[in-house]
C-alpha cells in the first residue's frame, strides 16, 4: 500500500510524542501505565521515544489504559457519533501507520467511541511467530482480502488460507497471526468489534 501525495501518515515518533502527552496529562508513571495496559515498562519507554513501532494490540491497550478512542491517537479531536450521522473517509485522509509486521491505514479517524474500529491494511511479513506471541485482544474481527493472499494462522495450530475476495469472522481472544501468502503483500480491509463490556478501545495485530 504506497502512500499517495497529501495521505497522512503516522510515524513512530509522532505516535510515541502523542502516547508520552496523554499519559503525562494523567499524571502516570511508566510503571503505572503498564499496569494498567499490561504493556510492559520497556515497550512504552521505547514508543514513547520512537524507538519502536507498536502493533496495534499494544496501542490498543495503551490507547485504553489511557482512557482514549483510537482516534485520538491517529486522528485530529474527533468527534462522536450521534444517531442519524454518517461520516465518511477520502481516501487522501487515511492515516497510515507502519509496525514491524505491517503497514496499517486508519480509517474513520474523525470519529471517536466507535463500536468498530475498521482498518484497510498491507501484509507483507511471511514468517510465523511463536504462539506465545500470536496476538489476541477481546472483541471479534472480520477480515476481507482486497488483493492478494492472506493466511490466518491460528495459536491452536489452525491456519486458514484466504484468496482475493475471500473473507473471515474469528474471536479476537485467539491467538492470531497475519501472513502474507503469496508472492506480493496482502492487502485487506480489517473490522474489530470492540468488547462493550472493556469500554469499547480494542486490535491487527
């Protein structure tokens, strides 16, 4: 997914200033919030310096433990979404952002307190983790391969191959992992149905 002319993207080091602001704005230490995210000490040290790109499991939380929508993050003060609105994203307004394993594009970023987070996506990374560090968050995800070849590997030793126009429905809480099956990256399109019962901020991977 290449970044068209006036595409916002999002660096590490943007995203780490905007997590170390809104975690100082509630007076938290490092140890404090990664209490409160399960997202170790190191982790947020290191993003908030830019030194590391999140993945979207971990912002998520991050974005949560902080008590944000993730389009305060990503986005410029959204604002929420009353009956009857409809709020729709240009394609320049995207915001991009890169983790280690893929490239992410935010989409309704004007919109906070959403029910889903939906996302359009590159996967590039061929490689499997080990289980323990498949991802996996609360809520439910669906996922529709645009072009390319998309496996799903599973923590439980399952693995879903899915074509170009080829889509899935899994629970978010198991262990998942995004591959790139093909010659050229994934491209998808990702909903996550956020878990109402932790607010509503949850996961790509």
């Amino acid at each position: 997914m290449t970044t068209p002319p006036g595409k916002t993207v999002l660096d590490k080091s943007e995203l780490g200033l905007r997590l170390r602001s809104a975690r100082q704005a509630l007076n938290l230490t490092l140890a404090e919030l990664a209490e409160l995210s399960q997202v170790s000490v190191a982790s947020i040290s290191k993003a908030e310096r830019g030194l590391l790109a999140l993945s979207y499991e971990k912002f998520a939380a991050l974005a949560a433990a902080l008590k944000l929508d993730l389009s305060m993050l990503f986005g410029d003060a959204p604002g929420g979404f009353e009956a009857g609105s409809a709020v729709v994203t240009r394609s320049e307004e995207v915001v991009e952002y890169k983790s280690e394993r893929y490239l992410y594009g935010m989409l309704a970023t004007k919109v906070a307190a959403k029910k889903m987070t939906p996302m359009i996506g590159r996967v590039e990374a061929r490689s499997v983790l080990r289980p323990g560090e498949f991802s996996k968050h609360p809520g439910e995800e669906f996922i529709f391969v645009l072009d390319g070849v998309l496996e799903m590997h599973f923590a439980d030793g399952r693995v879903a191959r899915l074509e170009k126009h080829d889509s899935i429905y899994f629970d978010s809480g198991l262990g998942h992992l995004y591959v790139n099956g093909g010659d050229e990256g994934a491209q998808i399109l990702v909903v996550c149905c956020n878990d109402a019962k932790d607010g509503g901020l949850q996961e790509l991977a």
